[in-house]
C-alpha cells in the first residue's frame, strides 16, 4: 500500500517506460571489495585524459576529465586535490564506489592511488546532467513521461543505497547536477564525495568526523540545525528533485536568494489538503503535454518529502511503489541504451 492519504484514488498500473530485463545494456559491474577493480597508474591516467586536457566537470575538491579508455569507450576521471583531509576523503569515496552496482548509478571502472591526487575512472555519461537540461543556457522541455521516469529511477537508486547494499549508505548531496543522463535520458546518480557509509537506518555515530556538505536549496534543514545525518536526508533531497522536475524551477536562486521549498510550501500544504492549484504549479515549458492526476501525485510525494520531521517521511521504497501503484506511465525498467563496454579488463 502507498503512503498518500486515503481521497486519492488509486490507478492501475499499465502502460510503462522501458524494456524488458532481458534488454538491458550490460553491465560495468562491480562486487564489495576492489578485488574486481582495475588499479591504474598516474601514466596511464595521463595517457588516458591526454594529460588533462579537457575539463568537463567541477567540484568543490575535485576536478573531471573526459577520457579515452584502452576498451575503445569514453570515460570520466575525477581527481581529488591533494592533502590531508582530501585524502581521507577519496579514500572513503572509494570504498563507497567499489560497492556500488545498479544501473541508476553511474558505473565505476577503477581508479589510481599513486599520487598526492587520488584518482577515480567512471563510465562517461554522454547526455548532461539534470541541472543543464532544467535550468541551463540550453535547457530543455523534457516530456512529461521522462520526468516521471527519472523522479522514479532517482529513487530507486536511493533506495538501492538505503536498503540493499551490504552497509547501508546515504548519498549526502543528491541534486540535480548530480543526477547525469544518458542517450535515452536515464538517471545515474554520481559523486559519493559527501557519502557516508555501515550505519544505523536513522544516524551517523556521533563519532564520525567527516559530515555532509550538502548543498544550497537541497540540504535538509533538520541535518543543518543538529548535524544527524540520516536516510531521510536524502528522501528531503529527492523531493527537492522532484518539485524542480514538476515545476522546471531552480532548488536555489542565486540571484534572488530564494529556496524552491520556501516559495511553493503553502501551495504543497493546499494540495495535501485536497485544494487545487496544482496545474499552474507545473512547467509551463510542458504546454499544458502532462496528466493532472500525476502531476498531483508528485507534488504530494513532494510535499511528504519535505516534511519537518525526518520521520515523518517516507521511504524511498515506500516512494516507489506509490508511484508505481497510482502513475499509468512510470516502472522500474531501464529505457532502452546500448551495452556498455567492460572497461576493467
């Protein structure tokens, strides 16, 4: 059973996005442990970015470079600025990424630790991020039934983290800039610089000396008031998500200062309560292409999300399976890509 209130009725789920198991793109699998990871050297790293030539992503700590890998695929190299701190951090990041296996989250292939700056060898993710297709120079007006699919493969990547890894892990900084897109405008989650790692479904020990950043508009202000880091963090994060693919507005406006979640809370509020509004909530970019129904739903999952109390909210599980149960055109399939090449050989 789903967790939205009761005077919503339930949809049959029928029509789908995507393929068939048995037709998905092969894998850039990875088990616990780097045993079945490639080691690079710094040579090698050089070689394959062509000496670092082109950038293609920033962060706060890190750079990313676009590489050629000796299996005739294009790949990603993050590297780690070096010192102290960084270090640490690279090396909690990496034993975070050799776990990781879902097709939602972007496929690591190896990495090299020979140098002051770690290295880190991702699939390349040929089709941007979330961020450039909402809210860039060129953005764009992704299809209603895309959106949906992403919000939905979002979640069931955070609920993969959550509840099916061997140590449970909360992401820490899920945004839109996070969240690369493929060909066929598929999620893959990236950077696990932020994540944590083995600990109880609701805290972090007290004990743990590296915390989340996060990031403006997306952090849960329940994290930034105590410090507890929890599952639940990256649920607020998700609906954040959510409202922007709903919307087609910014988690954060620079310019004006103001917070997504601030401006639209009293109308959130209105839907839950069964009030209207919802269709001028929606992109206008959209031209009026989406189902009112849905759009409801989504911005009550939303609205769950971003609720005060941490418990309060649902699971990414629970987030799935209510979109599953009450939206004609969301499933857990993968749209269709082509195979991936095996890099780690």
């Amino acid at each position: 059973m789903g967790f939205l209130p009761k005077f919503l009725k339930r949809r049959k789920h029928t029509a789908a996005i995507g393929v068939a198991d048995d037709e998905k793109g092969s894998d850039l699998s990875v088990e616990d442990g780097k045993g079945s990871v490639k080691r690079f050297t710094w040579d090698e790293i050089k070689d394959f970015t062509k000496d670092f030539s082109r950038l293609i992503g920033q962060g706060g700590f890190s750079n990313v470079y676009l590489a050629n890998l000796p299996c005739s695929a294009l790949g990603a190299v993050k590297i780690h600025v070096g010192n102290d701190w960084l270090n640490q951090v690279f090396k909690q990041e990496l034993d975070i990424v050799t776990r990781l296996q879902h097709d939602n989250i972007v496929k690591f292939i190896g990495y090299c630790d020979d140098q002051e700056e770690g290295a880190m060898v991702f699939e390349y993710v040929s089709n941007g991020n979330l961020q450039e297709k909402l809210h860039g120079d060129e953005r764009e007006s992704l299809p209603w039934k895309t959106r949906l699919s992403i919000a939905f493969q979002l979640a069931e990547a955070i609920e993969f983290l959550h509840d099916k890894c061997s140590l449970q892990i909360v992401h820490g900084d899920v945004k839109a800039s996070n969240i690369l897109l493929d060909e066929r405008f598929n999620c893959k989650l990236c950077d696990f610089g932020s994540s944590k790692m083995g600990f109880s479904s609701t805290v972090v020990p007290p004990r743990t000396k590296l915390i989340m950043v996060g990031s403006p508009g997306y952090t849960d202000p329940h994290y930034l008031r105590t410090g507890i880091a929890s599952k639940k963090n990256d649920v607020y994060s998700l609906g954040v998500v959510i409202l922007e693919l709903v919307t087609g507005m910014e988690a954060f406006c620079p310019k004006r200062g103001q917070l997504l979640t601030s401006m639209v809370a009293p109308k959130l509020r209105g839907i839950t309560d069964g009030g209207g509004g919802v269709a001028r909530m929606v992109d206008a970019r959209l031209g009026g292409e989406f189902d009112l129904e849905e759009a409801k739903v989504m911005l009550m999952i939303a609205g769950l999300c971003l609720q005060q109390s941490p418990t309060a909210r649902p699971s990414a599980a629970e987030i799935m399976q209510t979109m599953k149960d009450k939206i004609n055109s969301v499933d857990s399939r993968l749209l269709l890509s082509p195979p991936a090449k095996d890099c780690r050989r």
